[in-house]
C-alpha cells in the first residue's frame, strides 16, 4: 500500500482562507499579540511566520521584541496589558523564554479567555475534564488534518509517541475526547515497536529524526509526523517518510505536514477567542 499524503500546505490554505473570508466582513479586526524575549534564530522565525499569517487572514498584529536581559516582570507587564486591551484577543509568548524566567508563571499570567496556545493550566485542564477551551496548536492542527482527511477516529487504536505538555499529553487527550483507545509511549517505553504496530493512528512527537521506521507501523494505519529536526540544513520528520508510506494508509510529511497546521491553528484559535471575547 502506497499511503495518501496528507496535505498541511493545502489544508492551512483552506484553514485560513475560511478565517480571511469572514473577517473581511468584521467591523474590528482580531488582533493577536506575541512577545518574543531574546534572540533564538528558530523563535525569531515562528514569531515571523505568526505575523505573517496574521496578516495574511487580517487580523490586527502585534510583535513585542524583548531582549534577553528583560526582566520576567517586564514581560508580565506586557502580558497583563494585552490582557486588558480590547483590540488584542490573543496573547502568546513565545518559547522556549531566558533560562532565568518561570516559564509556568509567565503563561498562567495570560488570560485563559485570550490564551491561544492553550498552555495555561485552565485550558489543559478544560481539554483533561473533557471540555476544551483553547488547544494547543500542534494537536489541534493533527486532529484538524484527520477530520479533514475524513478518518475515523472513533473506536480507533492510538499511540501517541512523545509525553510533552505541548503536543504528546494534549494529543493523547483529543483523540480519547473523539473515542480512541489511546496509549501513550514515551523515552522509558518498553517494547515501543510492538506497541507501536498496535496503532491504527500513529502519531510522532519525539525530535528524533526518522525514529519510526515501517517495521514499527501496521498495515494501513495512519501516520502523524510532529516531528521537526534540522539535519544538515535540511528539515526532516520523527517518521522515516520514504518506507513508512509504503506501508500506512495515509501520512503526514515534513516539511509540508503538520507545522503549517499547527500555523493555522493559532489563527483558528484566535478568531475563536475573538469570537467568545464579543459573545459572538
Ligand atoms: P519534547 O522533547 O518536549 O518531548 C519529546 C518526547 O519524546 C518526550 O515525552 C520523550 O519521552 C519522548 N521520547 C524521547 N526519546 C524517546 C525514545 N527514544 N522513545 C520514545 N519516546 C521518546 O518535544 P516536543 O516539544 O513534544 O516536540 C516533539 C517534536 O515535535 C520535536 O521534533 C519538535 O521540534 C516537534 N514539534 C513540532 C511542532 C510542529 O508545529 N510541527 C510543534 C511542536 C513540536
């Protein structure tokens, strides 16, 4: 079996194109703000993609740059300001933060109503109790590419490879919300491979580059590569995409994959943190 490629490019595309079309309608724009504390190259991109986006669907943008040596209490300043201010809807920090700042303090300092990453302890546990608020990006941009790819989730085995506050624990919670039989496997995982092989959604969040290779997948399960790994200036999946796809069913690729969802996602969540922001 040669596998159906998902396609991230063409799914944001839609993703966002949907968002574009009714803000264009919209008497006050969403706005979206980000801080970015430091100089790390691979934030520096995301936050440039995140503008770029924003401005794309028409969303009210705003970048706050903050050097390395800024105090947490600066950036807390920040963020209850945008917490205050009605044109911004969505509040992001941008990680990983200077080793010397909480970052747990920091992101529960964002309000719940404008966290659109979803990392502040309310909304991961709206998403555990089984009623989600804002979801982290990543997982919300996998199950999106699923629904979109009219996979069935329900009564479905999935393992989830990778225990992450950000991406592996918040899958592993979306997929049982849509009734999967879901195992988690992680670093201390015994028999990973056999375990694995179970899986009729397999998903990859490890930062291992082509750590699940085709003797570790079933016949005809589904594959979601998280992965993003820099090897010799190339960008390459969790998934050993070449032999892989000869065995799923269908399969995300890197670059291409899940990353331009999870961009989308952000957008999504801040148009719906808009939305509930004007009780619409
Ligand atoms: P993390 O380092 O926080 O977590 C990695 C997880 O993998 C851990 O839970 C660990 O237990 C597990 N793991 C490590 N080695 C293992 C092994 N040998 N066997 C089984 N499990 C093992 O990483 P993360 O933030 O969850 O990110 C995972 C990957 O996804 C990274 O490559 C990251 O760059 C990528 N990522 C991509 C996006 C995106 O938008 N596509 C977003 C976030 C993260």
């Amino acid at each position: 079996m040669t596998a159906k490629i998902i396609d991230g490019k063409l799914m944001a595309a839609q993703v966002k194109q949907e968002i574009k079309k009714t803000v264009a309608g919209l008497n006050q724009k969403p706005g979206l703000a980000v801080i970015l504390v430091g100089e790390d190259p691979a934030s520096k991109t995301y936050v440039g993609g995140k503008e770029k986006d924003s401005l794309e669907v028409g969303f009210y943008s705003q970048i706050k740059r903050l050097p390395a040596t800024a105090s947490s209490a600066e950036v807390i300043g920040l963020v209850e300001a945008y917490n205050k201010d009605p044109k911004i809807h969505g509040v992001l920090v941008q990680l990983p933060l200077p080793e010397t700042m909480d970052e747990d303090d920091i992101l529960n300092r964002i309000d719940p109503a404008k966290d659109v990453d979803g990392f502040t302890y309310i909304n991961a546990g709206k998403l555990f109790s089984g009623n989600p608020g804002h979801v982290a990006c990543t997982p919300a941009g996998c199950l999106e590419m699923l629904k979109r790819s009219g996979i069935d989730i329900k009564g479905k085995n999935a393992v989830v490879i990778g225990r992450s506050n950000i991406v592996g624990k918040p899958m592993a919670m979306l997929l049982l919300k849509e009734h999967a039989t879901v195992t988690i496997c992680h670093s201390r995982t015994k028999d990973l491979a056999s375990v694995a092989r179970q899986a009729d959604i397999l998903v990859a969040a490890i930062g291992k580059p082509k750590f699940v290779t085709a003797d570790m997948v079933k016949d005809g399960a589904v594959v979601i590569d998280v992965g993003i790994n820099r090897v010799d200036g190339k960008l390459i999946g969790d998934v050993d995409f070449d032999s892989v796809k000869e065995k799923a069913s269908y399969i995300t690729p890197v670059p291409g994959g899940v990353g331009l969802m999870t961009r989308a996602m952000l957008m999504q969540n801040t148009f719906n943190a808009y939305k509930t922001l004007n009780n619409l």
